[in-house]
C-alpha cells in the first residue's frame, strides 16, 4: 500500500458515525489537493478488504453519486446512522458534514 492509499484510508475511517464527507474532503485532509478521483479508487477497491465506511463518503455538494442498488443501499446505511437524505438523495453538509 502506497503512503497515500493509506492517508486516504485514515481519512475514510476517521469519519465518525452520523457525520459524511466529501470525496474531495478526503483527499485534501490526506494532503493531497485534486484527488477526489484517488479516493473513489481506494473506495472502490479497498472498501471491503478495510471495513471502510463507504457509505459516508459522498460528493462535496452534499449529493450521492451512485446509481441504482448501490444508491439504495448507500441512503439505507445513512438513514440508519440518523443522516437525513432528502428525496432526491441529498444530505445537508452543514449539519451533517465534518
């Protein structure tokens, strides 16, 4: 694992219950500004083996980018930590982003 797939993870993991975080967040937390991509890829591919929660990660301006069961699942695991969705599966930042 690179230094930076690590700081990503460490970023992912230290998004606590009940809060999200932008894909673009991560990475400039991770120290790496212009890597929103970076983290979709270490979501994508170490989500799994790294119990990371996938499912907090969203786009900055509060929005789900997947589609389909993907979607449905994302926006079940969020309801179920107390974030609020709305019906065209956006998430108030403010309240709900670190």
């Amino acid at each position: 694992m690179t230094d930076t797939t690590e700081k990503i993870i460490n970023q992912i993991l230290a998004v606590p219950h009940g809060k999200v975080s932008g894909y673009r967040d991560i990475a400039f937390r991770a120290g790496i500004p212009n890597g929103a991509r970076q983290t979709v890829r270490v979501l994508h591919s170490m989500s799994e083996k790294y119990s990371l929660p996938w499912h907090r990660i969203i786009r900055s301006n509060g929005s789900i980018a997947l589609e389909g069961v993907g979607r449905e699942m994302q926006i079940n695991l969020l309801l179920a930590e107390g974030i609020e969705v709305s019906p065209n599966g956006r998430i108030d930042m403010e309240k709900f982003g670190i």
